[in-house]
C-alpha cells in the first residue's frame, strides 16, 4: 500500500518505508509500528507527526534523516530500537516518554546537534554507544531509576560539562566517558563497583574525582590521560589497579595506594611525570611491566617485603630517582647475556626481572634505566654471578656495604660510578 510516498504493509499497520525526497510525512492512524530502516536517509525530510496509535519505533527507523530538528514521541510508544535516530545530525531535541523503559544501543548515535534530553525516571539502562559523538550535549541528570550504563555510551560528547550519576548506577562500562573533555569533576556512588576500562580515559578537563568506597577494581585505561587529575584518593575497598590506569596523568604529584591493592599492574603510573612521591604498601605482590615508567619527578620508593616480582622497566627513566629501598626476601643476582636475572634460593627457580639494582642500558630488562646519582641500599647476603662478560652500569651517590663488597669481586663484571 502507497500513501502520499509512504509505503504500509497490506493492513496498513505498519509504516515499511518513506521515498527519500519526501519533506514533510504524517503518519496515518493506523500505523502500529515504524519498520526497520523506514526513513532511512530521507535527507531532505523536516517535520514528522507520529500519532497515539504508534508503539513501537522500530531499529534504525530514522536512520540518517539529517534535517529532522526536533520529534515528539507520543506516551503510546513503549519500544525504540536501536540506532532509532542513529546519524540525525540536525536533531537538537528530543521528549522520551515515560512509557520507555530501556534507551537502546546507539539510538543517539552521532546526533552532533543535540544539545540536551530529558530521560525520565522510567528509564532502567543506558544502552551501549546510546550518545556517542553527541558532541554539542552540555549536561545530563541520569534519573535514580538507572542501574546500568552500557559502554560508550557518552565518548567524544566533548561539550558535556557535567553529569549525574544516581546511587542506583551499580555498572558504568567501559569507556562510557572516554574523551569528554570538558568533564571537571566526577562522582562515583557508592553502588558502583568496578570502575571498568578506559571509562575517564582522554577526559583531558578532569580535575577531581570521588571514588566509590566500595569500587574493587580500577581496570585498564581508566584514567588514562587526564592530564590535569592532581590528586586521587584510592580507597581502601580496591585491590588492583590496571594496566594503563593512570598513564600519562602528568599532572598528578603524589598517590597512597592502599593496603588493600595486591598488584600494580604494568604502565599503571606511567609517564605521570609530576609524581614525586608514591606509598606502595605491604599487601602489593607484584609490580608489573613498566608500572612507574617515565615518572621523571620521583624522588624516592621504598617497595615492602611483600612484592615478590618486579617487572621490566619498572623505574625506567625516572631521571630524578635518588633513593630506593628494596626489602624482604635476598636473590641472587645472576647477569648473562643481555639480562639481569634474579635467583630465589628459597624455591629454586629464577625470576626473569631486574631487582635491588639500579641497571644501565645495557641490562635489556632495564628496569632503573636512566637513573643518576641514587643511593643503592642492597642486602649484605645479595651474591651476584657472572655467567659470562656483562657490563651492569650502577650510578650511585652513596653505597652501602654489600655494593662495595660487589665492586671488590665482581669488578669485571660491575661499573660502579
């Protein structure tokens, strides 16, 4: 059945698809449903009536429809599908009504002229990429009813200057806020659990944050490049922190880590190039692959007795690195080839990682590459075995004995300077 450009199925219940140079459309009374991909690039199109027989709004049913500003959707619709409005990029405004429980996946998807929308408390989830590239979108107030935000959902809504987030949000996914770069602040409740991957990564604005007191986890990326994040409180409820989690924060100047966290995972802090101190408490195992990499400022580290591993690159380039203090159980230092091993005479096996020494370029793990004139503090027990001709660079201001006692009988192996 053809109406005035507008094709509906044989029962006229169903609107199936709209000729692409029709302007203006009114939908007739009978029409139910809005089929998938019934409006799809009509870019000339302006105005449109949806009438109180609708309920449905089918995926992808406006799809690409550039000059359409503003649509109102009647209480009679209880369904929008995903991508509904993906690509509508003169949209400006928008009424949900509160007969819509669920804003779908990518609905808003590149709606780059819509600059606010009202979602009402009728709303349970957020759908993935849901206001992706809506980059003139100023300010949003989820409604308490929300327990999920999907992936994506807000990335590259760079005019987006605040949000709310209710207490009833128990899951923000990843990279939800990823490059609002106008967002100064942020409060995670305390429903939230785990602050997932690259969430606040690129929000280059960020100068505060409130973290969850229940959050366990701070996962890969999550803050990555904020460069102007000056402090964070890391509560005591978390016991890991990501790869990436704060790399490239350059305007951070100091982190307590709580003794809650176990392992600092690699890049964690890399290139926060402003951080001059960094409490690393007892509970922390393991310190991954160029955790505190590039950190240019830090003066000073003392790692507990706990951490049993210590990954590559840890401390590599940290230039202002004076003091180091590494405690607990005594290996052998064992240099062959192109790498510094570390042997735990205690379980028989080595741990392919550079550890109680500041290492030159020419260790290949170099983890203390690029550190001068520190002060080395080794166990008196350390031994060190030359398999074969190695040159191990050490720049060290002060020596303690057990150093000395390594220049007296590894000297051909050791330049100490």
């Amino acid at each position: 059945m053809l109406v005035n450009g507008i094709k509906l199925s044989e029962d006229g219940t169903t609107l199936l698809h709209v000729d692409v140079g029709v302007v203006s459309v009114i939908i007739p009374d009978s029409v139910t449903c809005i089929g998938k991909y019934a409006f799809k690039k009509c870019v000339d199109l302006t105005s449109i009536a949806i009438p109180d027989s609708v309920t449905r709004i089918s995926d992808f049913a406006f799809y690409g429809c550039n000059c359409v500003e503003s649509i109102a959707i009647p209480d009679s619709v209880t369904s929008i599908g995903d991508n509904a409005f993906h690509g509508c990029r003169s949209l400006t405004s928008l009424s949900i009504p509160r007969s819509i429980s669920i804003i779908s996946d990518f609905m808003f998807y590149d709606c780059e002229s819509l600059t606010s929308i009202a979602i009402p408390d009728s709303i349970t989830y957020v759908g993935d990429y849901a206001f992706y590239g809506c980059s003139r979108l100023t300010s949003m107030v989820i409604p308490d009813s929300v327990t999920v935000i999907g992936k994506l959902v807000f990335s590259g809504c760079v005019s987006l200057t605040s949000i709310t987030i209710p207490c009833s949000v128990t899951h923000i996914g990843d990279y939800a806020f990823y490059g609002c770069s106008r967002l100064t602040s942020m409060v995670i409740p305390d429903s939230v659990t785990d602050i997932g991957e690259g969430v606040f990564g690129s929000c280059i604005g960020l100068i505060s944050v409130v973290i969850s007191s229940n959050v366990k986890s701070i996962c890969s990326y999550a803050f990555h490049n904020c460069g102007r994040l000056t402090s964070v409180i890391i509560p005591d409820s978390v016991t890991s922190i990501g790869n990436c989690a704060f790399y490239y924060c350059f305007g951070l100047t100091s982190v307590v880590i709580p003794d809650s966290v176990t392992s600092i995972d690699s890049d964690a802090f890399g290139f926060c190039e402003c951080l001059t101190s960094v409490t690393i408490p007892e509970s922390v195992a393991r310190i991954e692959y160029a955790a505190f990499n590039g950190c240019t400022r830090l003066t000073s580290i003392a790692i507990p007795d706990s951490v049993t591993y210590i990954g590559d690159n840890v401390f590599n380039g940290c230039e202002d690195l004076k003091s180091i203090t590494i405690r607990g159980t005594v290996y052998d230092v064992i240099v062959s080839d192109d790498f510094v091993y570390f042997y735990d005479k205690s379980r028989h096996h080595t741990i392919n990682h550079p550890v109680m020494s500041f290492v030159g370029v020419y260790a290949g793990a170099m983890c203390f590459n690029g550190i001068k004139n520190g002060e080395l503090k080794l166990s008196d027990e350390l031994v060190v075995v030359c398999h074969e001709p190695f040159l191990l660079h050490v720049h060290a201001k002060t020596l303690n004995a057990a150093v000395r006692n390594l220049r007296r009988k590894y000297n051909s192996c050791i330049c100490i300077k």
